[in-house]
C-alpha cells in the first residue's frame, strides 16, 4: 500500500502586504504603479513586492520606448518611505533660522564624520496633509508654533530609487513663538537638538561642509537669493506663496 499524494494546493500562501495585511495594517503593496497609463512611452509589466518593513521595497518591470523609438523592458527597484514635509523657520529681524541637529546612520555610515546632521526641522506626511504635517514637526523637534507658511517648492529628493516628493517651506518666527524645548519624540527614538543660529553663518556651514543636507541646502539658499534674506523683496519670481492653515 503505497502513500497518497498531498492534495494541490489550490491557493497561494496567505502573504502580509499583499493579500493579508501586514504589521501595518497594509494591503495590496504589490498594485502600486500597476494603473500608471499618464506616460505613453510606458507600460508597466510587473510589480514585485521584495520588502517590506516600516517602508516598502519593489521590484518594477516595465517598458519603455527610447528616443529612437525601440522598446526596451527595465527592471527598476524603488524605496517607498511616503511623502514629507519640511520647514525653514526664520526671524529676519534677529538675522536668524531655527534648525536641528541629530544623529543620522546612513550619513555616518556613508563617510560623515560623526553623523551629526544639520538640518531643517523635517518629518514624513504619515496621513497629513503638508500643512499640518510641518506645523507638526515644528512643534515636537523646534518647540515653535508657526504663522503663516510660505509654500516655497516641491522636490523629489532622490528620484533614481526613492518615490518620496518633499513639499518645502519657510515661516517667520519670533521668540515668543516658542512653546517649549522641542527635541522630537523619544517614544520614537529621536534626540534632536535645536539650533537657533545667525543666518549669515549657515551659509558658511554649507560652503565648509558643516551643513550637508540636501533639503536644508536648498532652502537656505532660496532663503538668500530669492527669500527673506535676499537683497530685493522676498519672493521676487513668484515661486513662494505664503498661506494660512
């Protein structure tokens, strides 16, 4: 008497993410990009969901029409850590910005000497809308409540391998606008420090590597050149516009 076969599986494996939510509560991981048709040039053959922790890792086939008119199939990962926000708090009349300092491993992995980043007061959207998101972080790393935003520009801060867009802005700030110590949330494992320093040496710290990243870069210098600290009027091309909300 011989042992009868396991049945076939009729079903593929429960998989979290994809068809079973995950630690977050996530699903359908492996769609994204699957109903992109914006760009005629592109057709999207497969998505393949290679990780996925607090972000998400995917493998993407796809085609694509060169300039020569040949199509050619790539295979492109992309990280997915959502949209965020990020914010340059300014006080003209002391010559000044609010930023942070805190520990960053993929800087110190990656050659920075100690890991310690300057930078703009930054945080994911996490559901937010940029508004309220900025305000957000201005109030848990800076310990400030902002005015009125300035809405300076969008960027897309890594657009090789990471989807993440950054909506950029800028605020007045005055001392009495401060609510407390700031530092962030250790629940969250940050230690962040608040740095309230003269405009003019920011730009210094760019120029010798003090301040190395890349958001904070670009805001400070829109800052000077086109912003609050530029010799004609703030704003002069039109590209920031202030709101409330």
């Amino acid at each position: 008497m011989t042992d009868k076969p396991p049945p076939a599986r009729t079903t593929e494996p429960h998989r979290p993410g994809i068809d079973t939510p995950d630690h977050r509560g996530r699903t359908g991981l492996d769609q994204v990009g699957r109903d992109l048709h914006r760009n005629p040039d592109v057709v999207v053959r497969d998505v393949e969901l290679t990780s996925q922790g607090w972000h998400v890792l995917r493998r993407t086939t796809f085609d694509h029409r060169r300039r020569d008119g040949r199509w050619a199939t790539q295979q492109h990962e992309t990280y997915d850590r959502g949209n965020g926000a990020v914010v340059l708090p300014y006080d003209v009349q002391r010559g000044c910005v609010l930023l942070t300092r805190q520990f960053r491993y993929p800087a110190y992995v990656n050659d920075h000497p100690d890991g310690m980043l300057v930078e703009a007061a930054a945080g994911l959207l996490d559901g937010d809308d940029p508004l309220a998101a900025v305000r957000r972080e201005a109030a848990e790393e800076l310990g400030v409540a902002l005015g009125p935003l300035t809405h300076v520009f969008d960027a897309y801060m890594s657009p090789g391998s990471v989807t993440e867009r950054l909506h950029c802005y800028a605020a007045p700030y005055t001392p009495a606008d401060r609510t407390g110590d700031g530092g962030g949330l250790e629940g969250e494992g940050e230690d962040i420090e608040v740095l309230e320093l003269p405009f003019a040496d920011t730009l210094a710290m760019i120029c010798d590597g003090r301040i190395a990243d890349g958001k904070t870069i670009m805001l400070l210098q829109w800052a000077a050149l086109d912003g609050p600290f530029a010799p004609a009027a703030p704003c002069t091309s039109g590209q920031g516009v202030a709101i409330r909300g």
